[in-house]
C-alpha cells in the first residue's frame, strides 16, 4: 500500500497496488497475438457434422502412413499447438490434445532444418502439423467465403490430412521467446503473404531466414501464408481422418 497526493485538493488518496494483478497483466503481454474470425455458424455444430462425414474417396497407391510424433525428435523443438487451446482463429479448442506428428520422412527434413537454424540461435516453434481431415472441414465450414484461401477444401483434403504440411515459426535460443514475423499465425491478411514487403526489415529477415531452412530440407511455403510448409513427397501419401490418440 501506498499514498499519493492528488493536485489540486489537500486530500490524500491511498492506491492499492496489487500485486497479483499487475503479474496477470505482464502475462497477458507476453502471449502471443491470436488473429479470430466470426465463425460462419456456431463450431459445435461443425464439429457433430464433420465428424459424422467421410473424408474424399481416392484413387491409386499410397505409401504407408508413418506419423512420427515431432516432440520426440528434439527437445528444443517446441510446440505451440494453438488448435488445442482457445488461442486459436476460431476462439475455441477443436484438437482434443496438443500434439504434432509428420510423415517420417518430412520429419526427418524438419529435424535437419532445425538443427540448422540452432546454429544461427534459433529452434523450430510448431504451431500444427497433421491434420485429421474432419477438422480440415471444421476450417472450411467456419471461415467466410471471402477467406477461403486460407483454408484448406475438405473435398480434396488437405496436405495437412496427409501428414506432410507443417505450420511453425522459430524463437531465441537465448530468451525462449517466439521471433515476431511480419503478420501473426493464421492472420487472414496480406501481411501473412511469404512475399509482403510491409513490417519491419527485421520481422522480413526472420521470415526468409525460416523459408530458407525449410526449402533447403525439401519444404515449399504455401503462397498465402509464411508459417506453413509442404513438403515435397505429399502426393505419395493418403487423406487421413484418424484422431491423434489413435496414432501409435
């Protein structure tokens, strides 16, 4: 506790500083800026329908499906799995636990890209990764049409679904903290185009910096955003609808 004297009056107010307030409020600075849209209807509605619907038929050979789980490869790989937390576009979970699998050999290139960016002071910061196909529609079904591009169509499943897309950014070594980019992740701007000369020219450089590791270990960016990746062995793997507590 302490007193103040306000100008002005002879009066003497006493200003309770609390404490715990003032931590929540450096918390709250702290997280990450979360991008969020109006869903086109309520999501749990989306969710009962996605859920009861089947992923696209298709036809030809596959691979077999080896989802690795990308929090085994590396400690200082970190996840931010936003979809399981309300930090997300959608301003509600729609993942039932926070995890990140990749086809292995996509893994495999990721891991190499990380252990490139570690010599310049930076990790691999994993914001999603596969994808079952009913949250892909989940996406679709919530965001207006004149945001489709950022989204994946469901009728065609999604690199996502096929275990080899990875959205991420990258963070300091040093600090722990996220590197901030050009536009936040998911945000349905132009500012989240690989190629936007707007923001800063250090946000720019951290964001070729990431593109650079990633197409160098096989990964192309998708043209609308700079967080995600697709790696180039995509077109050898299924759509896949399976829950991540199911994968083993």
């Amino acid at each position: 506790m302490r007193s103040i004297l306000v100008a002005g009056t002879d009066r003497r107010y006493h200003l309770a500083v609390d404490l715990f307030s003032l931590a929540l409020c450096f918390v709250a600075q702290a997280q990450p800026v979360v991008f969020r849209i109006e869903p086109v209807r309520p999501v749990a509605e989306l969710r009962a329908e996605a859920i009861a619907a089947q992923p696209p038929a298709e036809q030809g050979h596959f691979r077999r499906s080896q989802l690795t789980d990308l929090a085994k490869l590396d400690n200082r790989i970190k996840l931010d799995i936003r979809y399981a937390t309300s930090n997300d576009f959608l301003g509600t979970p729609v993942y039932t636990s926070a995890r990140a699998f990749l086809q292995r050999p996509a893994a495999q290139a990721l891991l190499r890209a990380h252990r490139e960016l570690l010599k310049q002071g930076y990790g691999l910061l994993i914001f999603d990764a596969y994808r079952p196909w009913y949250i892909t529609k989940i996406f679709w079904d919530a965001t207006p049409p004149d945001k489709h591009q950022f989204v994946a169509d469901p009728s065609a499943g999604s690199k996502h679904n096929r275990g080899c897309a990875v959205d991420l950014s990258i963070y300091d070594l040093k600090t722990g903290r996220e590197i901030e980019m050009t536009g936040a992740y998911d945000e349905m701007s132009e500012r989240s185009y690989p190629g936007y000369t707007g923001g800063t020219l250090e946000q720019r450089a951290h964001r070729d910096l990431l593109r650079r590791a990633m197409e160098k270990q096989g990964f192309a960016v998708y043209d609308f955003e700079w967080w995600h990746f697709d790696y180039r062995d995509w077109p050898h793997y299924a759509v896949q609808n399976i829950p991540f507590e199911n994968i083993r």
